[in-house]
C-alpha cells in the first residue's frame, strides 16, 4: 500500500444515503478517505446533503474536501431529446478541469482520477494535467444482445436497437475516450470483463478490473431453509420495471415449471401494469406476490425470506441488487453476461448462456428445478454466496485502488 497521497478526485455523482452513482462515489471517495487525504469535485445539487453528513462527522474533513461546480440543466430540452444531457454534462467537466488545474498549482496532487459518471462516452479532460491519472471505472462499452431486443416489445425494441446501433459508432468515433485512455502516465478500472476486453481491443490498453458497486454486509439471522420437501420455492426478482430488465424471460419459465412456487416481484416502473397482464395471461399471477417500492429494510427482509433470486437484466453493469441478494445467502440465476458474470459464480449461483429468449428460458427453468429439488445443493450455494458477498465490500475495492496507485507511483 502507498503512504499517504494527495489525491484529486472527479465524482460528478456524490452522496451519502443514495445508490447507483452517488452510492458508489461516496464510498469510493470515503474509502480513499481513510489513507489519503482526498479532495473531490463533484456537482453542486450533492452539497447539501454531504455537507450535512461532514457537520455530524467532522473527523472526515481532515482528509476530505469537497468543492461543488453548478450543472446547467435543461429539463424541457432533455424530456424532448434525451442526449442534450451530454452537451450540459461536457460544459460541467470542462468547469471541472479549469477548477483541477487550480487546485493542482495550489496542491500538487500526486494522483488525479477521473471517478464518475461511469460511462465511457465522457471520461473528462482531468487527463489532461500532467500527473499521474486513473480513469474508472469504466463501463458502458457492451452491447444487448441482439437476438434477445425482439421479445421487449415495441418500446424496448426500438431503444435498445438503436442504443446499440449509436453505440457501435460511439465506441469507434469517439477521440476524446481514447485519448484518456492513452494519457502516456495513465491507468483503467474497467467495471467488467466484457468492458474490459473492449478496452482493450478498440484503444489498445490493458485494465484492472473493479465492479463499480460494492457491499456493507447485510446482517444475518441464519439462511432460509425450505423446510417441507414440497413446500412452495420462493423466487426473489427486483428491479426497475423497464423493458430493459426483462422479467417476462422469468414469468415464461415459470410458466413451465411443474413444481410449487411462490414469485416475489420487487420494484415498480413503466411495465409494472404490462407484466402483470402478462403472468395472468400464462395463469400463474396467484403464484406472484408484486409488492412495489419497498424501503431498503423491508425490501431486505423479501430478499432474506426467499430461497433463490433471478436476474433478467439484458443491459447492465454489476447492479447493487446483485450483492445484496448474495449478502442475504441467495443463490443468484441470471444471464451469462454483464457484470453478473464477473460476480456470479458456480460456488453461488448459476449463468444462463445468452442464447436466445425461448432457450434461456427454458434454461431458467432448469436450474430452478435443480434448485427445487435438491435443498443440500442449494443450501451449499447459499453458503457461498454469502462467502462470495465477503469478497466485494467496499474496502477490498479500496485496497485494489490502493494498488493500483502504487504501481502507477512506480513507473
């Protein structure tokens, strides 16, 4: 581990209490707190509630500092044209990098790292100072699967083509990613191995690889136990209700399955309405329990009583929902991609090969029918899934970082 550094860090998204990217920039960023003093720039709508939580923690601000740059917003604009966001985010790193380059002179930073949004279309201009610069991690890279786009609808056909279509051209066109990626002092986090690979393969630069969430251990009360040999499985799916989260491949292998479950549906969204048609429509709605937006707690407690969590998701990076499950002692399914197949292993859970929607779900099928019948081998992924929870806490990500600077320190 390297002694004490001077770190400037770029976290766009900052914030205590929150998931997604304000969740993983505040943890990152207190995580490097605890061995180097740390000075962060990030978006001047997370002031408030970082300022409140530094007032009721004060011994952070001896190795933490916080400046705030105001993002111009559009609503109108961005309600009509989505990717106006970008033009008002660029204008926010190019404020970002004038106040970088002022900080620099006053502090003389030993590692600058540019820490988010995550995605790779806008890695900053923070690479542009001469000190040694990290980048990630860096996601956003890999495409849907194309034979699976089809079976989302109207709606979700038409986004994903042509989120797929924009970003082949992005990945090949942008200049400004693939200078970053090649600032001649530099080193990449990418947020999984397929982003990896693709790093690799359209800038010619190796990676480490660091999921971009982690996990503060869910406390346990003993793993769930089935009890009677046919006593109904219970099935844990969570998520947002968007095409893109593809809960009807779990509803069409239920629909096929002959033993006793119960499915519990966290979460709610434009397709809530949709889906829930769609399980009456294959007569297995009475075996499916929708229970909405949940307070973190309580959606916990779902988790915990279950038997087996599914993931359905057809683009995605990690997902915070997946550590959560492998904390609450869930095996997880899901598809054999993303960042899932980074997490999931055959120690906790099982990967669906990404084939095509009817053999996926028959797929699914299968090894919740395996799942089912033999409790000895799901009680053993259940152990291990709460073994594998163990190694992505957010001070293992810490020490990973930590390397990564004392390798960059030493070139």
């Amino acid at each position: 581990m390297p002694g004490k550094l001077k770190i400037l860090v770029s976290a766009y998204a900052c914030s205590p209490g929150r998931g997604s990217e304000p969740g993983m920039g505040w943890n990152f960023v207190i995580g490097l707190s605890r061995y180097h003093e740390v000075h962060v720039i990030s978006e001047e709508k997370f002031k408030l509630p970082v300022d409140e939580y530094l007032a009721k923690y004060t011994e952070l601000k001896e190795n933490l500092k916080f400046y705030f740059i105001v993002k111009k917003r559009n609503k109108w604009l961005r309600k009509i044209w989505p990717p106006s966001y970008y033009r008002f985010y660029r204008r926010w790193q190019q404020k970002a990098f004038k106040l970088a380059q002022k900080l620099d002179q006053a502090e003389d930073f030993d590692i600058i790292h540019q820490l988010n949004m995550v995605g790779y279309r806008e890695p900053g201009y923070l690479w542009k100072i001469s000190k040694p610069f990290v980048w990630g991690p860096v996601g956003g890279l890999e495409n849907s699967p194309w034979k699976f786009i089809p079976s989302l609808g109207l709606k979700g056909c038409l986004f994903y083509c042509s989120r797929n279509i924009i970003n082949f051209l992005q990945r090949q066109s942008l200049s400004r990613p693939r200078k970053a990626a090649n600032h001649s002092h530099s080193a990449i986090i990418a947020a999984t191995t397929g982003n990896a690979l693709l790093i690799r393969q359209l800038w010619g630069k190796e990676t480490t690889i660091i999921n971009e969430v982690g996990q503060t251990l869910v406390k346990q009360n003993g793993l769930s136990k089935r009890g009677e040999a046919d006593a109904p499985l219970r099935i844990i799916w969570s998520g947002l209700h968007t095409p893109g989260k593809n809960l009807p491949l779990l509803l069409n292998s239920l629909a096929t399955v002959s033993f006793a479950f119960e499915c519990h549906i966290l979460g709610s969204g434009e397709m809530t309405s949709r889906w829930e048609k769609k399980s009456m429509s294959l007569g297995i709605n009475k075996y499916c329990k929708w229970y909405g937006w949940l307070e973190r707690g309580k959606a916990l407690e779902v988790m915990q009583s279950g038997h087996v969590f599914c993931i359905t998701s057809i683009s995605d990076l990690t997902s915070t929902v997946t550590l959560e499950a492998l904390s609450c002692g869930l095996p997880v399914i899901c598809l054999d991609h993303c960042g899932f197949s980074d997490v999931i292993t055959e120690n906790c859970g099982v990967k669906i090969p990404v084939t095509n929607p009817s053999k996926a779900a028959r797929d699914f099928a299968g090894a919740l029918e395996r799942i089912y019948n033999d409790e000895h081998y799901r009680q053993r992924l259940s152990e291990g899934a709460l073994d594998r929870a163990s190694e992505f806490t957010w001070e293992n990500k810490i020490e990973m970082i930590n390397s990564i600077y004392s390798s960059l320190l030493e070139e």
